[in-house]
C-alpha cells in the first residue's frame, strides 16, 4: 500500500517529528498508515488516545460501552464535564477529531467479548489494552495470540502502575506472565480501591510511546519486559519476562486454540458466588417484608458520605472481623459497597463466622442506583 502523502498543514503539524531521524517523512507517513485499537475510553485509553491521535496515527478505534460520568473525569482526560451523561464513544471521538482532524476514529459500542473480538481486532496492526478487569484482559490477550497482533498492556491500581508489550511472534505473551487469573474476591476495581489520577495518564502515555515504537519499527520495545512503576517513590523497576513453553495459548502445545467464556475462567459467573448474591430487585423486595434483612454497608466512611442505603449500618471490611459482635447473629445480613466486589468478601467472611444466611449485594450501591433508584448519587 502507498503510504499517504502529507499536505501542506500535516508538514506544519508534526514539524518536530519530522525533524527526528528516526521519523522524518517516512515515519510520519507510516504512522498515518497505521490502525490501532484502543479497548477501553478510561483512564489508561484516555491519554493513549490523545497522544497517538496528536501523533498522527491515522486510524485509531475505539472499543467502550459506557458513559460519562462526573467521577471519571478526575483521570479520564480525553472527557470534559459537558461530555457528563453522553457515551464516552462520542465524547473521546469529538475530542480527538479536534485534537487532529487528520484521522479517523472508528467506534465500537460494545462490552468486547468471545464472539465479537475477532472480527474487531483483525482489523488494526496494534492492539492496545486499557480494560481494567481481567476476563477482557484474558480476552485481549488470547485475541492477540490467535491473531498475531502485538498487545500494548498497561494497568494501575492505587499509586502504582505496570506496562508491557506481549507478542507471541517474538516474546511472551499475557499468560505466560499471569497463567491463571486472581480470585475474584481478591480483584478489586480502581472505584473500589482508588486510583492516584496521574497514574493512568503514565501508564496510558507509555503504551502511546511502545505503540509508536512498533508501528516506526524503532527502538527497543517491552516486549519480555514489565515495567512497575511506584508512584509514591517515583521509582521504576522492570522484570524480565520469558515465554512459557507450556502456555496454554502460545505454548508448544497450546490448549486454549479458540476464544473462551472469559468470565467463568475467571471466576465471575453466577457459579462462583452461588447464593452468596442478592439482586437488587430480590433487595427490594426482602426490604418491603416484616422480616426486612439488616443491611451492611462495608464501605469506607467517605463513601457513605456521598450515598447510602437507608437505615443500613457501617462497618468498613477491614474492620468487620473484630467488630462481628456489633452484629445480631440471628440477623439476616446483606452486605454492600460499591459494586459488589468488597461485600461479597464481606459475605463470606460472615458465614465462616456462623451468620449463615448472609447476602452481597450483586453489583453494589452502583447497580442499586442503576435499577432501582434512578435519583440515587453515583461515584
């Protein structure tokens, strides 16, 4: 394919780029060749985008099913607060499309699965991933391998950070590092566990830069390299990386040759919780009965400044082992938080201690607000 020519506007644009060696015209030319696939318009999407859209990446798509929210915006940069409410589809397209009319945004409105991501990612020449659970991380990474597509991978949680770029053509892929995911109830979301805001606009730039690199062909990538960032000390380590002969997706005798049902390999399907969960609408409707269930709110205490369940009680999960004698053991408990990770922690931790009958709200406060209470505050 004849790499498209520059117009006189495109010269004035990346006049710096042009001015690099390892650039110049022709690299300037091959990155507006180039398509990239972005899963996920969040945190780590956010600044990857922006930098590859302000680079000239000529095609950039964009894989999210969501929308804006006011608590998104103290990372998710590519938004603003008149974009609160529209989906982040079109709120990250219009902000790129400004940034650089030169490219193209394709968009995917969709939660990216087993039977959709392969059509999607052979599409584009780069893959980067700025999910943050692991069944899409799973996916990604196993679409890559099937595919032969390099995997830009970047995650943050708290203060710290971590990248890397995993091509199963030249190094290790995702699960030769992690071969089997966490338990669930270990896995806590950066709007369970906090995230620094600066963070994923690091980590997201980084996966910019290793992007760039590939497409250029330069340099030295991070492929059989992790990079950790500490956020608190300012300090960067890497770990060597190797490719896993036995890997189940790009091992010698692979036993993964097709994609997944990547929620129930990791755990997050209804079997995992059993009937560990209650719905909202079961919720609602256990609160309406003369028997209404004691409800347990393990959040922290800011989190119950910005919203709560009426007449629930606070206890945060760190704190609820020593405190279990506060509770009524004939009670029927339901534990909440936010979205349902910490209270179903929450709810185990309860039965071991004899409160048989003990409940996690499925999906949290958020799902609560989401399908019972529409005027309910979300964060």
């Amino acid at each position: 394919m004849t790499p498209p020519s520059l117009s006189h506007d495109e010269l004035i644009r990346y006049a710096r780029h042009l001015a690099l060696p390892d650039v110049g015209v022709t690299g300037q030319q091959q990155l507006a060749a180039a398509r990239v696939l972005i899963v996920g318009a969040g945190g780590l999407g956010s600044p990857a985008a922006l930098y590859l859209a302000a680079a000239g990446v000529g095609t950039i798509g964009l894989v999210d099913f969501d929308t804006v929210d006011l608590s998104n915006l103290q990372r998710q940069v590519v938004h603003g607060t008149s974009g609160v409410g529209r989906t982040k589809l079109a709120s990250a397209r219009e902000r790129l499309r400004d940034l650089n009319p030169h490219i193209a945004v394709e968009t995917f409105a969709t939660r990216l699965s087993s039977a959709d991501a392969l059509p999607i990612l052979e599409r584009f020449d780069v893959v980067i991933d700025g999910s943050d659970n692991f069944p899409t991380r799973y996916l990604i990474n196993d679409a890559c391998v099937l595919l032969g597509k390099p995997n830009v991978y970047g995650a943050v949680f708290r203060f710290d950070g971590q990248a890397a770029v995993f091509d199963a053509r030249t190094g290790p892929c995702y699960r030769c590092l992690f071969a089997d995911p966490p338990p669930p109830h270990l896995v806590a979301s950066c709007a369970e566990g906090g995230v620094l805001g600066v963070l994923p606009g690091i980590i997201g730039s980084i996966q910019a830069l290793e992007t760039i690199k590939l497409v250029l062909g330069i340099g030295e990538s991070l492929v059989g390299r992790l990079l950790l960032l500490d956020g608190r000390a300012l300090r960067f380590r890497e770990l060597a990386v190797r490719k896993d002969p036995d890997c189940a997706v790009c091992g010698a005798r692979p036993s993964v040759t097709a994609l997944i049902d990547y929620e129930q390999f990791c755990g997050g399907g209804a079997a995992a919780s059993g009937d560990l969960e209650i719905s909202p609408a079961e919720l609602q409707a256990a609160g309406a009965a003369a028997d209404a269930p004691l409800l347990l709110d393990v959040r922290e205490p800011f989190e119950a400044e910005i919203v709560r369940l009426p007449g629930s009680r606070l206890i945060p999960l760190g704190e609820l082992p020593r405190r279990l004698a506060e509770l009524d053991g004939r009670a029927r408990v339901v534990a909440y938080c936010h979205r349902g990770t910490r209270s179903l922690q929450a709810a185990q931790l309860l039965r071991a201690a004899g409160f048989s009958g003990a409940r996690s709200l499925r999906g949290g406060i958020d799902a609560w607000a989401c399908e019972i209470d529409a005027e309910m505050t979300r964060y």
